[in-house]
C-alpha cells in the first residue's frame, strides 16, 4: 500500500479529469501514480501536464524517449517505472533482453544513437555536473538543441518520477498495455 492513499479520479478538480485519463488509462495504467500525485492538484497539474504536452508535440522519437526512461529507472531501481516503460520499449522493437540488461555496455539490440541516449540518461542521473564536453559533441551530432533540452528534461523528469514512486511506495498496477510515448 503506498504511503498516502489514492485519490480517485472522481475526487479530482474537474479541469484535471482528462490529465488523469490520459495517466490511467491512455497511455498505459498509471492509475497508482495519478492516485498519490492527485493529492496536490498544481503538481498534477504540472508534472502531468509537462508530460503530456512534451509527449504530444515533443521533437524526439518516441524509442528515443522511452530507452531514456527505462535506463534513468533501471540506474534508480524504480521498479515501477521500469515495470511500465520497459514493456513499451520491448513493444517498439527493442527484445526483452535488450531490456532487461539495458545498463550493461555490450547489450545488444542498440544501435549508435540509441546507445548515445542510453548512456547521456546514465551520466545525467548519475553524475550531471560532470559530464565531458565531447558527449554533447557526440549528441550535436545527432540533435538539436531542442532535443537535447527535452532529453534532458525527459530524464529529470523521470528521476523525480522514480523518487516519487519509491518514497511514497506506489505499487505498480501489473502488466499495463504498452503505450507508445
């Protein structure tokens, strides 16, 4: 049971019923998460609006996002992350393999930029302040500011994600549909 109990999407402020649905439900059951967040409206409002809109009108591939999410959950063991994002992944292409052993340096299944985003997501959760100029060299190689602003985020953001969900114990909700990102 996580720490605070849910708030169900009847309880919510109308305005934020659609953020809700689009969590629960659309982009696959994030319901638990919604539940706890649904306890402060600006921060639902906030964090799920941010993603939604970057999800929707966003300027990097939705694989590209979602290999950043699951290796910033994998470095944090947030097991409900990975728990819904790796299935997505493994629903773009990616083998199940390639996912589960997606920290290793040698996993097969990455191509070039692929490895680039996974390895930019590790440095950023692990060691952000210390990142060596010739990795944005390697990224400007293949993105664009834009890009690289919104990977950045996609990754800060699922870090605070995965605090999120360890702290308050959100139990994850079971083998959700994969949704692309």
């Amino acid at each position: 049971m996580a720490r605070v109990p849910y708030v169900a999407e009847d309880q919510l402020p109308a305005d934020l019923r659609p953020l809700y649905q689009k969590f629960a439900h659309d982009y696959g059951s994030f319901g638990n998460q919604a539940g706890v967040i649904g306890h402060s409206p600006v921060v639902f409002r906030h964090l799920y609006g941010l993603t939604a809109a970057m999800r929707e009108d966003g300027a990097l591939p939705p694989r590209l996002v979602e290999i950043a999410v699951v290796t910033t959950s994998a470095v944090n063991a947030c097991k409900y992350c990975v728990g819904h994002h790796g299935p997505v992944l493994e629903s773009m292409g990616l083998p199940a393999a390639t996912v589960d052993r997606i920290l290793e340096p040698d996993v097969p299944g990455l191509d070039e930029v692929e490895r680039l985003v996974r390895d930019y997501a590790r440095l950023v959760t692990e060691r952000p302040g210390r990142i060596r100029d010739q990795v944005f060299d390697a990224l400007r190689r293949h993105f664009t500011d834009r890009q690289l602003v919104e990977l950045t985020v996609r990754i800060g953001l699922c870090g605070l994600f995965n605090r999120l969900n360890d702290a308050l114990q959100v139990e994850f909700e079971g083998h959700p549909t994969p949704a692309s990102e």
